[in-house]
C-alpha cells in the first residue's frame, strides 16, 4: 500500500513539474548563446538574457508591455540598455518607487525587420 501511495506522490510531482515546464515555454525556448540565461513570467513574458550575468542575490522581474495576441508567448531577446537609451532609464525608474530596484534589461522581438519592445527586466535584492 505504502508502494502505491509513493508512486502516486512520485508520478504527481512529475506531473506537476512537467505542467510548469510547459507553460513557462521552455519546450520552446531557442537555443541560447553561452552566458545567457532565460526568464518567463505568467504575463507571457519570455526572455533570453544576453551580455549580462545572472545575479543570484538578485531576483529579476519582468514587466511587460501590451503587445498583438500572436506575440504574447514569443520568446524575446533581453539586452542591457544603450546609452543613448540612459536617460529614458532614468525616467522610467524615478517616475516608480521601488527601493533597490535596478534597471536591467529591455526584451525585445524582431519581426521582418520591425523591432517590437515586449517588455523590462527589472531586479531587487533577495530577502
């Protein structure tokens, strides 16, 4: 009986693991260039992080922007901001109030040609 209760508990637990893994998107998810990391959030926002390491005392926090239904679940390329971009960041990060907050990335979608912004990546210290 024990036996058969594990493998419930066993089987369950895949099941409940496989369900997340599926709808993050990661069965879906591009190759990634070495050094990157992904990140999806329940918004549908999905990213590939590029030319910036992954903090773990950090937690990142995607924020993303209305976009046409058939982007929603895309995967996006995230990228550190550009200079030119510098004080826009700014802007956005002092029109919120959000003690220890950084500015990390922008996720962006190519489309023919057309850049499509799909959203922010924020992060806030772990505690």
């Amino acid at each position: 009986m024990i036996k058969w209760l594990l493998l419930i508990a066993v089987l369950g637990f895949g099941g409940y693991m496989a369900y997340g893994y599926v709808e993050a998107g990661y069965h879906t998810r591009p190759e990634m260039p070495a050094g990157a990391f992904a990140v999806s959030y329940p918004s549908g926002l999905r990213g590939i992080v590029v030319d910036l390491p992954e903090d773990m005392n950090r937690r990142y926090l995607g924020l993303a922007l209305d976009v046409p239904s058939y982007l929603e679940k895309t995967w996006s390329w995230c990228r550190p901001p550009t200079q030119e971009e510098g004080p826009k960041v700014i802007q956005f990060m002092e029109s919120r109030d959000l003690p220890g907050a950084r500015f990390e990335a922008i996720c962006e979608i190519v489309l023919d040609g057309d850049v499509v912004t799909r959203g922010t990546l924020i992060s806030v210290p772990r505690v």
